[in-house]
C-alpha cells in the first residue's frame, strides 16, 4: 500500500488508523503497539511479541503467548516486509 490518508490528532493526542491501512498491516483492535520517532517520522507497528521455543515431538516450535497468529497476519506482515526491504 502506497497511498497517503491524511488524519488529525485530537487535543488528546490521539489518532485512529484508517481501516484500510489496519487491514493492510494486519492490525487487530486491543493489539499493543510500538510508537517511536526515527528521522524526524513517527513509526506505529505492532509490539514485539513473547515466543519462546518448545518441542513437539521431533522437533521445536516457535509458541507466542496471547492470540494465535492467523494467516492474514501472517501474509500482511511478510508483505509489509517485502516492501520495506525490497
């Protein structure tokens, strides 16, 4: 997704992520976020997530607490990714 939406910030400071863009990158209502400034640019993503790894069976696998990933999110966070890093 390459387009701009313009948004304010209220006099709470708040702003609210267009639709198009959460579904673009796959965000979730009640999903914690990170917040920074890089280069003078505000960047909002998802906040890193707890994965340790267990075994199952043969083998091990990567186990993150909370809400299982889903494939949608999956695919927007590989595609986002891709885009970044061409």
């Amino acid at each position: 997704m390459d387009s701009t939406i313009p948004i304010a910030i209220d006099v709470a400071g708040r702003i609210v992520i267009p639709k198009r863009i959460r579904d673009a990158a796959g965000l979730v209502p009640g999903e914690p976020l990170s917040v920074r400034v890089r280069d003078g640019r505000v960047e909002i993503e998802p906040a890193p997530r707890k994965v340790k790894l267990v075994r199952r069976g043969a083998v091990r696998v990567a186990e993150s607490a909370g809400e299982p990933l889903t494939e949608d999110v999956v695919t927007a966070t590989r595609d986002g990714l891709r885009e970044r890093h061409g």
